[in-house]
DNA sequence: TTTGATGTAACTATGCTTGTTACATCGAAG
DNA sequence: CTTCGATGTAACAAGCATAGTTACATCAAA
C-alpha cells in the first residue's frame, strides 16, 4: 500500500452528501462532512475545491454557507471524480533518465508511456460505468449483515 | 506523480534481458543491466528477487553468475510482471476508520473496496494482452526517428 | 455590522521510495 | 579445496508525498 487515499475521500464525499440531499438540500458544511470520513475539515475542503473547479460540487458563502451537489447523485461517475482530482498515472517511469546509449534505454520510455496511457483509458472507462448514486446503494446495502 | 517506479524498472529489465538473450543466452549480471537502467545494482536484484520467486527469471550462482529469462519473452505478459511485484491497488482506503456511526461512514469501504477490486481486475485482464516481446518491439521500433 | 464558513497558505509528522554501503553466502572453475 | 565474482539481503540516508493541523483573510447572508 502506498498509493493516496483522496480518491476514497471524494468518493465519500459525495456519496455522504447524496444521502444527506436526500432529506434536505440545504448546503452542508465541510465540518459536518469531516466528522464522517474522520479527519481534518481542511482536507475535506481541499478535495472540495477540485471537486468545485471541475462543477461537481458548489460551494456557497456568507451566513447558512457550505456545500451542494451540482448535479443528481446519478450524474456523476466516479470517471468524473477521477479526472476532478487530476491524479498522474498510477504507475511512473523510471526515477533517473536510463542508459540513452542502450537501444532498450532509449525506446522503453516511450512504449511504456503508451502502455500506460493505454491503461489510464481502460481505468477511465471502467469508472465511468459507476455513479455515486450506485455507491451509495451499495454502501446502505448491507447496514446489519454480520459476515461470518 | 506520487506512484513507484517498481512496475517500470521490472518491464525494462526484462525487455533488456529479452534483447541480450537474442545473441547468447549466457546470464547477464545485476550490474550490467544497472548500466541500461541507469541505477544501482542492489535495485535491480531487489526486483529480480521478485521475479524470481514467481519463476519469471532464474539466478545463477558461482562462476559465470548472472540470470536469465525462464520463459521465451513472448510467453510472459505484464500482468505476470504486475502479479510478481505484488503490489497493493492502486487507490487506497481512508487513512483512518471513517465514523462507524455513519451509514455512509460504515458501507463506503466494503462499496469502495469492491469498485477497487473491480478495478484490479480489468487493469490486470488489459496488462495481460501485451508481452515482453511486444514490449521489446516497441521499444526498438523507432531507433532514430526524430519527431518535430 | 455581525457571524460563521469558505479558501488557502504554512508547517509538521509520518511513511514510502530510491539509492547506497556492507557483507554473508553460494558454486563453478581451476 | 581454494579462489573469485556475483547473488541475496540487511541497514541506513536523503528526498518526497501524504495527511493532519493551525492560522487567517475573505466572503455574503441575516
């Protein structure tokens, strides 16, 4: 495990906020959201921001300020929430530039470069077929099971 | 870019060893393929260890000491390089225990760890399609092209 | 004007990654 | 059976990203 966790948090985010816009579609503040994911409100508005920038979420100020959906839970993939957060690939090349005199040093960049792009579309393609509106059901699916 | 180079450093260590083993198949040296790699020789063996525990590559010992591929390159895809790495998923779970009091702070991680899972596999299903010797191809295919 | 939350900068603790040194272990060659 | 060069792994350091935290200027509705 090494990889960042601000995918899970967005996830969570709106996820929370879809449930929560259920009963109220009053803006709900990044305090209230943190007490869910348990951590910082400050990290919490920070993914808020991305979110904001790329129209998923809008944030409102002054008295009765905080946060609301921009579209319907249904509306928006977790394709969206990935790109929202600009995250790199998942996987990088190499630290130091290798051996540019070796053939293989020379052209393994570039083919891994496509491999990984490659990736990266398959990856976004497989997240676009899920919405936090499905999230959320699947995260209230089982609210009493016991696994055995 | 916050991923390892783990992934990388593997797949140019084998496409190095699948071109080298074109002429003679004798076992090359940690430090000879560090020379391609542009690194130190202690991160290549770290890795082929990996590898060698899944039976992708053979270790000599002695005299003439070295490895060598144990499958033709066209015969391992980089979902095995992937598998032998071991490495965790890409995205990971909340830093700390969302609020178990929360419906959505109680089912996200069960909901989220079956979308990473998902996710797992149709990385692993594409990565499986494409070979060393693919890679290999690739890699030497434009050995003195010049873009503009 | 007051008030409460946003938006962001700045700093810290922690952990991962990569590079490096050191060294015990191995096994074929001679 | 000794030599010799490489493996295999431990241990440590530097650099960097992440997540958490404090602080504070900014904003807008009441």
């Amino acid at each position: 495990m090494s990889a960042n966790s601000r995918l899970t948090i967005a996830i969570h985010i709106l996820t929370w906020m879809a449930l929560v816009g259920r009963k109220r579609p009053d803006p709900v503040t990044s305090n209230r959201i943190a007490l869910s994911v348990n951590t910082n409100p400050v990290v919490i508005r920070r993914i808020l921001g991305r979110l904001s920038k790329k129209g998923l979420v809008r944030s409102h100020r002054g008295a009765n300020a905080g946060w609301v959906l921009a579209k319907p839970p249904r509306a928006i993939t977790l394709r969206d929430v990935y790109d929202a957060l600009g995250e790199g690939p998942s996987f990088a090349l190499h630290a130091a530039t290798p051996n540019q005199a070796c053939p293989v040093g020379r052209g393994i960049r570039p083919a891994l470069t496509r491999v990984y792009d490659s990736l990266d579309g398959v990856l976004r393609t497989h997240l676009a077929r899920t919405t936090i509106e499905d999230v959320l059901a699947d995260t209230l699916r089982r609210p009493n099971l016991k696994r055995t």
